[in-house]
C-alpha cells in the first residue's frame, strides 16, 4: 500500500486566494474595536434599555470626547474674565451691587466647574486608549454640587441682571440707577450667551442623537439579511 504524504517545507509558497478563503477560522477572538464617536453611540444604544437609559449614556459620550475637552479647556478663560471684570467694577453697580459680586462667584466656580471636568474628560479618554472600562456617566459628589450650585447661581444671575435692564444707568456715577457699562453689559451678554450655547447644544445634541440611532438601525437591518 502506497501512502501520498505531502510535505510542506520552508520554500513552500503562500496558499492562494481560493484557499486561504476556504481556510475554517477557530477563532473566537473579535477584531480591536474602533472606538470613534458613532460606534461609541452605536454600542451605548446596544447596551441601553431604554431611550432614556440611552440617551444618558450618549451624552456622557459626547461630554467625555476630545473636542468637548478642548472645548472646556478652552472656556475656562470665560470665567477668569469674570473675575477680573467683578473685582474691578465691584464697587461701581449702586443698581444692585450683586451684579458684580455674581460676576466673581460665577467666575470662581466655572474655573473649578472646567478644571475638573477636563481632568475627569482626560482620564476617560486616558482609560479609553488603555482599553480599560470607564463608565462615562458616573459622576463625583463633589461635581454634582457644584453644577447645582452654578445653575442655582445662573438663575440668580438672571433675576439680577435682567430685571435692571430697563432702569440701568452707564453714564452717570451719581446716579442710584448706575452700574459702570463695561461690568453691567458683560454680565447681560455672558447670560444671554450661555442660554444660546445652551439651545445650540441640546439642537446639536438632539441631531447627533437621531443620527446615531437611524444608523444604528439601518445596519440592524442590513446585518440581520
């Protein structure tokens, strides 16, 4: 009886195409995830739910990307003009000298507010390129009060600022109605900024939201034929 035994040495050369396609894989390992923003969105609608539990996730993604921390990073020189401005004009808004005393707190607790949120940002973007877990929507005690305190301090804002606009006084000292130009419009335009930004983000958000999902559902569809 006569065996056919055939052997493969150094020289021999790489299997062609036909057969390394029909080549079984045991592999059970899955290939390195990308981990750029949508298959981000994709893989927390995944794991979601509910449309809320999703959206929660989402914009924890969003809040912890790059961009987002360039952008805090970034702001920050916001809230140490607000200091500057109140300590300077601080006794120079007889209307309500609570304006530029606004003016200081609101610019103290922003530059905590951005330092800590582009430390926290870093380190899941740190733990993200480690391929290390880190939940996006977990949140300090510490960070939680101070956004409370900011938003409660903002409202206050609001209430001071806007109600003088009417009886504001910018070119008369001896006036009970002055408040120095620069301190009063600074504070106007810092408030009626933020609730512009604060609509632009929830639209932007809102759209990147419906984006993320329609996709996630189109390749649903496409994976399940």
């Amino acid at each position: 009886m006569s065996h056919n035994v055939v052997v493969i040495g150094m020289d021999a050369g790489p299997p062609n195409y036909n057969a390394a396609m029909n080549t079984p894989n045991d592999s059970t390992e899955l290939p390195p995830s990308y981990n750029s923003l949508f298959n981000q969105l994709q893989r927390a609608k995944e794991e979601s739910t509910n449309p809320a539990d999703y959206a929660l996730k989402a914009c924890g993604i969003l809040c912890g990307s790059i961009i987002i921390t360039i952008i805090f990073a970034i702001s920050s020189a916001i809230p140490i003009t607000m200091i500057i401005i109140g300590a300077i004009y601080k006794d120079q808004c007889t209307i309500d000298h609570k304006i530029p005393i606004w003016l200081i707190v609101s610019g103290v607790f922003g530059c905590l507010s951005a330092i800590i949120r582009t430390i926290q940002n870093c380190y899941s973007i740190y733990k993200k390129r480690q391929n290390e877990s880190y939940e996006q929507g977990k949140k300090s005690c510490i960070t939680s009060v101070i956004e409370l305190f900011i938003f409660s301090w903002f409202i206050c804002g609001n209430v001071w600022v806007y109600s003088a606009k009417s009886s504001v006084v910018t070119d008369n000292q001896l006036d009970p109605f002055y408040c120095h130009a620069t301190c009063y419009y600074f504070a106007f335009w810092v408030i009626t900024v933020s609730w512009i930004v604060m609509a632009l983000l929830c639209c932007c958000c809102c759209c990147i939201l419906v984006i993320a999902g329609c996709g996630a559902g189109i390749a649903s569809i496409f994976s399940s034929k």
